[in-house]
C-alpha cells in the first residue's frame, strides 16, 4: 500500500500487521536468490526470524554476517571478507513485531541486531544465483542475468513406484506410503537447482475407479507433506486418459499418456528448462521411453532409497 510519510522497512511491515499471519516470508523486492525458501522452515529452537544468506558474493558493496552454528551474531559494515551476505529473504514469526515501537524504523539497522544480540537471528547460508538491482549498473545486469537464472535443468519423476509405494490405483492420502527417501531426494534436488515435475499416468480416471478431481487433492496433499519438510514440487502433470476406459470421456488415446512424451513436452513449453540437463526417473520402461521421445535422459529406479539413486545417477543426466 502508498505510504503517505516514509515508514522503513520495519515501520512498513508493522503497518501491514493486520494481514500477516503468524509465521510468513518477508523479502527485498529488489533482490532476486535463487534459494530453497523453505529449508528456513522447522528450524530447531527459540527463535524469531531466519535469514537467508548468500555465501560465495565477491566485492565490497554489501556488508557481511557473522554467523556461529546457525545463528546470526552480527554484521560489518560493506568489505571484501568470506563471510556471506543478507539476501533480503527472512521466515518471520508474528512476534516480531513487538520489536518495532515506532515508525520509521529500520528493519537492517533497528531491528536485526537486537534480534542477533539476543540469540532470536537464525541464519542459513547456501550458494545460488544472486542479484540485487539497488544500483542502475546490477539493474542493467539484471537484465541478462534473470532470463539465464530461470533457464534451469528439470527432473520429471513418476509418481508412483518413485514417490510413493505403487500399490495400484492410489488415490486417497491415507493410502500413500512414501518410498524411503523420496521427501529428501525432492528437497536435494530443490537446493540443486532443478525444477521438479510429477508426470503420472492416471489411467484410473478413465476406468471409472476414482474421479479426476481426487488426483488434484492427493497432489495438493502430497505438496503440502512436501512443503512440511522443506521441499516442493514445482508442477504436478498427470494424464487421465486411457484407451480401454470406460468413462467416455476419458476413453482415448492421448499424448500425454506415458511412453508419449506430451507431459514432458507441455512442461518444457510452461517452464523454462534446459533439456540437455534433465532426466526423467520412473519405474516403467515406459517411462524412460517416454524420456528418450522428449529429448532427456531417463532412469529406471527399481527400489530402494531414491535420494541415493538420485546422487549415484545425476552426473550422467548432463
């Protein structure tokens, strides 16, 4: 909303109280990091708010943090140290609030290093893309970097046998039992820097077993488990025809049903990958038929822990 006076990034925020809920993300809007957002979640211990930090930043425009076990101690003025930067991304409990008694203040300068001095800053540092557009010369950058930022490698993975156990014609989240390692492999990935896609074959919503409308609850049911452990999907894709169905509807050939590679292709046309980086991994041949058709590399997973599968794998998708 317009502010009438200059309020500062913590008086800002302390006129938005009535819409924030009790834990959200606060972010610069002139950076951009190419981070795992919500590896900030579930942090251990008491604490107020976590900051995303970039480490591997070169030059002496921004300041730099100091941090011990997880926890933001201080800051320094701008110079050329190892230590990483502030990348303007913060998970901020509602409490902090109560940090802010009046308006303008200063969010970098008021409000941080209370919450440092008193133990309530949690810091987590990782390499990624980043840039800040504060100055015309990284605003020029900017330009040309972001379109190269979003150009990232995707891993399209089958839902059943890959994700969850393929107990036939799951579609309930009481019925969902995870492969072992299948929450950690998406979130590695996450923080890898691909794109992750579910691409499955829901041919039950042809034969009549279950309706089109239970795919998208277990999706967003499995998104939310995701989301509880500090991971994401960032599409799910699913076909819901098959040529012997019994539903008119859904009764045909199609596509985007598995070994066609439509799913893959339509999600190479929405998002903006890199083929030459990305793979596929199912359970099917049909699967890594699918894979070859679409122009990526495909991976048979025949058990086991599929983080594992994933890091003995990856070097050969690029």
């Amino acid at each position: 909303m317009p502010e009438p006076e200059p309020a500062g990034t913590a008086g800002a925020l302390a006129k938005a109280a009535g819409r924030l809920d009790e834990a959200f993300f606060l972010l610069n809007g002139d950076s951009y990091f190419d981070f795992n957002w919500l590896s900030l979640a579930n942090a251990p211990g008491d604490w107020t708010m976590h900051a995303a930090l970039a480490s591997g930043i070169e030059g002496s425009r921004y300041g730099r943090v100091q941090l011990d076990n997880g926890r933001v101690r201080g800051f320094q003025e701008k110079g050329t140290s190892s230590e990483p930067i502030n990348a303007g991304i913060y998970l901020v409990k509602r409490r902090l609030l109560d940090s802010i008694t009046g308006v303008p203040c200063s969010l970098e300068r008021e409000i941080l290093p209370g919450l440092a001095e008193r133990g309530q800053l949690l810091g987590t540092a990782a390499r990624g893309s980043f840039i800040d557009i504060g100055v015309p010369a990284d605003f020029e950058r900017a330009q040309e970097l972001l379109p190269s930022f979003m150009h990232r490698p995707a891993a399209f993975l089958d839902r059943d046998g890959i994700l969850n156990r393929d107990d036939g014609y799951v579609h309930k989240p009481e019925d969902i039992v995870w492969i072992e390692g299948a929450i950690e492999a998406v979130r590695w990935l996450n923080e890898q820097g691909f794109y992750v896609f579910v691409i499955t074959n829901q041919g039950g919503v042809a034969h009549g077993y279950y309706e089109e409308q239970h795919v998208h609850d277990l999706h967003d049911w499995m998104q939310q488990e995701m989301q509880r452990h500090g991971a994401h999907i960032d599409a799910f894709e699913h076909c819901p025809f098959h040529p012997e169905g019994v539903v008119e509807r859904y009764k045909q050939e199609s596509e985007l049903r598995k070994p066609q590679p439509g799913m893959i292709l339509k999600l190479q046309r929405e998002w903006t990958t890199d083929p030459s980086r990305s793979f596929v991994v199912g359970d099917r041949d049909s699967d890594v038929a699918a894979a070859i058709a679409a122009g990526v590399a495909g991976f048979k997973f025949e058990g086991g822990n599929l983080l594992t599968f994933l890091r003995e794998h990856l070097p050969l998708a690029g």
